[in-house]
C-alpha cells in the first residue's frame, strides 16, 4: 500500500530549491518506509528514474562505482542495464540502501557536481556510520528523517482527512469541541497507539481489519530489529537493551538500569551500544537535565537516562512478546478505555514519540522531596521563547501534578506554560492547561 507521508512536501521542497546542487539522503528505521515513499516521489515527480537498490545489486553494478573518472561511461553503462533512458534535470538516480556501498555515497560529491541529474538515497544511519570509516564523506547532501507513521498519517491512511485539521483547530482556538468528538478522536488515538506506526502494520490493519494480524505483522519487525542488533553486537548486550525497554519503564525508576538488564555492565561501558541503538532510530532517549533552564543542552546528563521506543505500537507488542496476542491485556484495556494505571508507563512512551516525530529533543527532571524520602519527576521538558514548558503525563482523567506545582515554585521565573497532558477534554484553570494527549504534537 502507498501511504500519504508528511516528509513528502519536505521532499519536493528540497527538489525545487536545490535544483541539483545537493543529493538528498532519506534516514530512518528499518521498515519505516523510505524505499516506498523515495520510488513514489521518483514517478510523480520525474521523467524517469532508475532504482539502485545496493542490498540486491550485481557486481557489475557495484563495479562501477570503482571508477568515476568518466561519468559519460558511467551513465552510458547505467541505462543500459535498467533500460532507462534518463534526461538531464528531468531525472533521478535513487541509491536505496546506500548504506551497503559506501563508494556510491563518496561518488555523490562527483555526481552532484556534474549536475546532470537528481539523486536521492535512502539508509539507516547506523549502517552508514558503520560502513564511512575509509571513504570520503559528502558535503553535497541535504539530510532527512523518516519516522514511523504519526497519528495524522495514520487518519489520512484510514481514509480521514478531517480529524486531523479539526484537531489543529481546536489547539489553536485553546478550547473544548465537546465530550462526544472528544470521545471519537480519543478512540482513534488509541487504535493509532495499538497498530503503531509502521506501514506493514498500518497495511495489516486496513487489509484484515484484525489485531490479531497486526501483532504478526509487529512481531516480524521486532524480530528484524533484534537480529540487526546482533549483528552490530554479537555480544547481544544490545539486543538485551532494547527488549527490556518496557519492563524498565515499568518499573517506574528515574532512570534505565543497566545493571538490572546486564549483570556487571554499566552506564559507561554500554554508552557506545546505547548510541549505536539511538542511531539505529528504534528507539527515543530523554536525558536527565541536572539544571533545568532553557539552554537544557548544556546541563545533560549522559550517564541518566530513559529509552523509549520510536513506535507505540511496537511497544505494545514487545511489552508482551513472550505471550500470545490473545494475552496482551494492553491491546484489551486500550480498546475499552479501561487501562490500568500500572500501565501509564504506554502513554509515557506515546507522548516521547509524539514529541519527537515533532522534532523535539527529550529532556525530563527528578529532584528530592522536602524530606528526602522520594523523588518528584517531571516527565519532559520542552522549551519555548526563553522559559520552561515543564508537562506531566497521565493515562487517565486524574488531574494530581504534585511534582508540576513543586517544580512551578522552585523555578517560578523560568516557567512558561504548565502542562498535564491526559485522556480527558480540554480544560484550564488559572495555572496549569489540561490537554488531551492528541495534542502533544502541537505544544510549542
């Protein structure tokens, strides 16, 4: 299935303005849909293309990037073997999976230069970093993210166009569209947290109409995940990271520890698989910010942290793997409306990727209760102008912010808005806006 994606019109805007002088590179996750949505915008927006996917090539394709002394040999043997006839700025040359021919991404620098032609790859970041080391890096790259599907891509995949703008609307007027439409998106969010974002699953979805399916479908990219993982890791400590992403936000600690996943290993001596894996674009970090002020980036704590998975709905899935679908109270308790509160810690993860499909990075804070016994905590902090927008999130309607107030007090003159984000309709008080979780990709 083809599916509308936002980062298209980011795309065509890219191809307008640069008119050749740079080559687009596509990241993302594996199975996030970069390949689809990069041969797509090859048919609607050019002549003609040809599609070099290096995970499939042969070695008289690989062979040729040997040598880029003489592009008109190059392109000559080119359309020979696809049988394209290509047009000079009226074509596009697709690299899919750069990240397995290092020499074609070096040979972008020469490519872009000549200026025949457009060219656009697609790859996972980790990959690519992992296959530079003795090759030149091009500068003549304009770079882009594909995330999993997010809640608007998901509705215009379902066939509604409305909800989306409708949404936006009521952020923007700060008011309440009433309990009855309230209900309807609040249901349609929650599928979106179920299904997830992946096109394979989104596809299972709308072609089954069964959950059952859907689970299937997220089970094999889980385990697509888990074997990349080994293969960047073969001690399988990483692997061992991301599989125990649920349990550890259940777990409701101000940080991920790593002691309790892998015996004897800590922060430090993991810190280079735990970049590779927020490289790998499967996961979302939220850094402890020792000091909160508006300039987060200087007080990170890289040493406290919590992971969170880049798609809702393969979260659900992994919190319950080991289980058969029919097991999984979380696909249960969110079609009925009725999730436990020990089970907040789903909605934690769906804001953490609403915020950051937006483009946010995720900081959050911990600091002591007056007496020392516990920890109040402020689950992210978003910055807008030069004061703190400081939200908590609940996975229900119940509206005690303890740690909001104290934390407002104590950094009084940095505060901007306050926000609890929750399942329930649209309210504000003198203080604090109390939002519904479909509007956390508006916020600042």
């Amino acid at each position: 299935m083809i599916f509308k994606r936002k980062l298209y019109t980011q795309m065509l805007a890219w191809k307008n303005s640069r008119q050749g002088k740079s080559a687009l590179l596509i990241k993302g996750a594996r199975r996030v849909g970069k390949s689809t949505l990069v041969e797509q915008f090859a048919k609607n927006e050019y002549k003609s293309y040809v599609l070099i996917d290096f995970s499939s090539t042969s070695k008289r394709v690989d062979a040729l990037f040997e040598d880029m002394m003489d592009l008109n040999f190059f392109f000559l043997t080119l359309k020979n073997i696809f049988k394209v006839q290509l047009f000079e700025r009226l074509s596009v040359i697709i690299f899919d999976e750069v990240q397995f021919q290092p020499l074609a991404r070096q040979a972008i620098k020469h490519l872009v230069k000549d200026g025949r032609y457009d060219y656009i790859e697609t790859g996972s970041l980790i990959s690519i970093k992992k296959n530079v080391q003795n090759i030149l890096i091009p500068s003549e790259e304009t770079s882009m993210t594909l995330h999993p599907m997010d809640f608007d891509e998901f509705l215009w995949a379902t066939g509604d166009e409305i909800t989306p703008q409708q949404i936006r609307e009521a952020y923007s007027m700060g008011r309440s569209m009433g309990d009855a439409v309230h209900r309807q998106w609040m249901r349609s969010l929650r599928l979106y947290m179920l299904v997830g974002g992946m096109p394979q699953a989104v596809a299972a979805y709308l072609q089954y109409n069964d959950l059952q399916e859907v689970d299937n479908a997220k089970r094999e990219i889980l385990e697509l995940y888990e074997n990349d993982f080994r293969k960047i890791d073969s001690t399988g400590r990483s692997s061992k990271l991301f599989t125990a992403i649920p349990s550890q936000l259940n777990s409701n600690a101000s940080r991920y520890k790593v002691s309790e996943v892998i015996e004897n290993q800590t922060v430090n001596r993991v810190a280079e698989i735990v970049a590779d894996m927020e490289d790998s674009q499967t996961i979302v970090m939220a850094y402890h910010v020792n000091n909160p002020d508006v300039e987060m980036g200087m007080f990170k704590d890289f040493s406290r942290y919590k992971m969170f998975f880049a798609d809702t709905g393969l979260f659900v899935t992994l919190a319950f793997k080991n289980k058969s679908y029919t097991e999984n109270v979380i696909y249960q308790k969110l079609l009925t409306d009725k999730l436990d509160s020990n089970l907040g810690y789903v909605y934690e993860n769906f804001v953490a990727q609403l915020l950051h499909t937006a483009g946010h990075e995720l900081y959050y804070h911990t600091f002591p209760s007056e007496n020392g016994n516990y920890n109040y905590e402020i689950d992210f902090l978003l910055t807008k102008g030069n004061k703190l927008v400081p939200m908590e999130v609940k996975s229900s309607g119940y509206k005690t912010h303890k740690s909001l107030d104290v934390f407002c007090q104590k950094y009084a003159s940095k505060i901007g808005d306050r926000i609890l984000l929750y399942t329930k309709d649209f309210q504000k008080d003198q203080t604090i806006k109390y939002l519904p979780i479909y509007f956390a990709p508006l916020i600042v």
